[in-house]
C-alpha cells in the first residue's frame, strides 16, 4: 500500500499536469443571425460547442441613418418581431456563455462621420442592446454582453472613438466587452487604428478570403508569420484564428480538420494571446459538424 504522502503527491501532481494541458485551451466563438435555417439562439448556445455568439448584424447605423438590425429570416425587427430573442439572450448567458451585438458586416449600410456620431451611435446601442433604458429595445429587455466591430466597409475613421465611448460605459457595472473582427493583413484598414486603443478583450481575425495570408497545404507559413504579427502587435486579451466552418462557407481559406487540428493548431497555440477559434457560421457549422470536430483540439 502507499503511503498517504506518496498518495497525495501523486493527486497534486496530476493536478499540476491537468492545469499545464488546460492551460492554452481556446474557446469557439460563432456568428449566428444571417440564415434562417441555422437553428435558434437557445439551440444555438445548447450545443455547448460555444462560448461566444455574435448576434449578426446591426447592419444600418451611423451618419444620421435610423439604426436598424437585420438578422435575416429569424425575425422581424420592422414589426418588434426580434424582442422574443430575450430569452433566448438569457438562456445562454445563464450557461456563461457571452451573447454579442455584431455591427457592421459585409453588405451593410454603415459609416461614422465625426467623434461626436461615434458619440451618438455609443448611445444608441447601449440604451437599446446594453444597459441603459430605451423603450424601443430590439431584442427586448436582455442586456447583452458586448459590442463586435465587424466594419467591413466605409472608412477608417471614428472607429476608436466609438471603441472609447463604448468601453466608458463599463464603469456603470456591467462590463462591456469588445470584441472585432478584422482581416487577416495586417494592419485592418478599417479597425486597425481602433484596435490599437487597447481596449479590444477579444479579437477574431478573418483567415479567409484573403490569400496572401491565410493557410494553404502549399504555405504553411502565410498564416503562421501573419498570426505572430496579430499577436505581436496587437494589444487585446486574446486572439481568435477566424475560419470558415465548411467549404463554402468563404470563398477561400477553409481549413479541414486534420490540417487545422494538426498543423495549424499545434503552431499557435504557443501564443499568450492565443483565445480560440471563430467559425463563420453557425448555419455552415450545422451542415459540417466542423466545431464538434475540432472542440477537443481548440
């Protein structure tokens, strides 16, 4: 028999080894809203693949324009048709899960014109998504946790200012989180100046439609040299490797499983900021199975 000594050391050190293993593990983060047969939000959180959902997109915004959300064939916004999505919003956040409005996206009408509609668009979400007061409350009265920048369109300018205005607000309690979504050359040319604030927790970089640096089986290197310049340079919480989550998800830069888990993977991990991946999007997610397949390896 061993001795209790012997007995306890080994428990420690085998807790010492599963804290080590644990401690580069990453999260999925995933965008839902833009296709109607992806499943609901609840659904969505239920799978327990993810531990963030971009709510996709608040797409009209800024430079005067009425702000309104389009999150495709789920609700309508135009009848109060999205405020159901509460206790969806709650039901995830009750499982940790952190629930985020995305702005922005690739077809939208967006701009900022000045610091000061920066200002006014800063207002307008945290009264009708965050925690202010605002009897006009899209997705009724569910706080949410953050703000994801996916701007993909317009200019550069104003977005840190937003960024400012936005994270100010933590100091009323609830901290919002801010989260981005840039492309893969590096600096983004419209959130770049923004994410050099510092004031992004999370950032989820877009691998994908962008050649020059996203993975191939030829080049392996492309992704590598640009995930050390995100994670060099940068100053966020953590970095996400954004992917598409099957094949015709993007026009390029999906990654199959076993490249992604055993390749790309084992030669970012290493990174401090290294937080996980994020899929584009839960209705590719649903027809590929990918995030099942690669959650024990993030």
């Amino acid at each position: 028999m061993a001795s209790k000594l012997a007995v306890s050391l080994a428990m420690f050190s085998s807790l010492v080894l599963l804290l080590v293993v644990g401690s580069d593990a990453g999260s999925i983060s995933i965008y839902w809203g833009q296709n109607g047969q992806e499943g609901t939000l609840a659904d969505t959180c239920a799978t327990g693949n993810y531990e963030y959902v971009n709510l996709a997109f608040l797409a009209t915004f800024g430079n005067g324009q009425t702000p309104m959300i389009n999150l495709a064939g789920h609700c309508d916004p135009y009848s109060n048709g999205c405020t159901s999505l509460s206790s969806d919003i709650k039901s995830c956040q009750a499982q940790g899960i952190k629930v985020i409005l995305s702005i922005g996206g690739a077809s939208g009408s967006y701009s900022l014109v000045s610091a000061a509609d920066a200002r006014e668009v800063a207002t307008y979400l945290w009264n009708n998504f965050l925690g202010g007061q605002s009897a006009t409350r899209p997705l009724g009265n569910a706080v949410l946790d953050g703000v994801d920048f996916d701007i993909e369109g317009g200019s550069g300018e104003y977005w840190d200012d937003l960024a400012r205005y936005l994270s100010a607000y933590s100091k009323r309690g609830k901290k919002v989180y801010l989260t981005a979504a840039p492309q893969c050359p590096y600096p983004d040319a419209w959130v770049g100046g923004a994410l050099q604030t510092g004031l992004f927790d999370y950032v989820w970089v877009q691998f994908f439609n962008n050649p020059p640096c996203q993975y191939s089986s030829t080049a392996t290197s492309n992704l590598e040299d640009a995930w050390k310049q995100w994670t060099t340079d940068i100053p966020a919480t953590k970095i996400f490797l954004g992917l598409p989550a099957a094949p015709d998800a993007a026009g390029s830069g999906f990654i199959p499983v076993n490249d992604l888990t055993s390749q790309v993977l084992p030669a970012i991990k290493g990174s401090d900021k290294y937080g996980g991946v994020m899929l584009w999007s839960k209705y590719y997610d649903d027809q590929s199975g990918y995030s099942s397949s690669i959650k024990s390896d993030v």
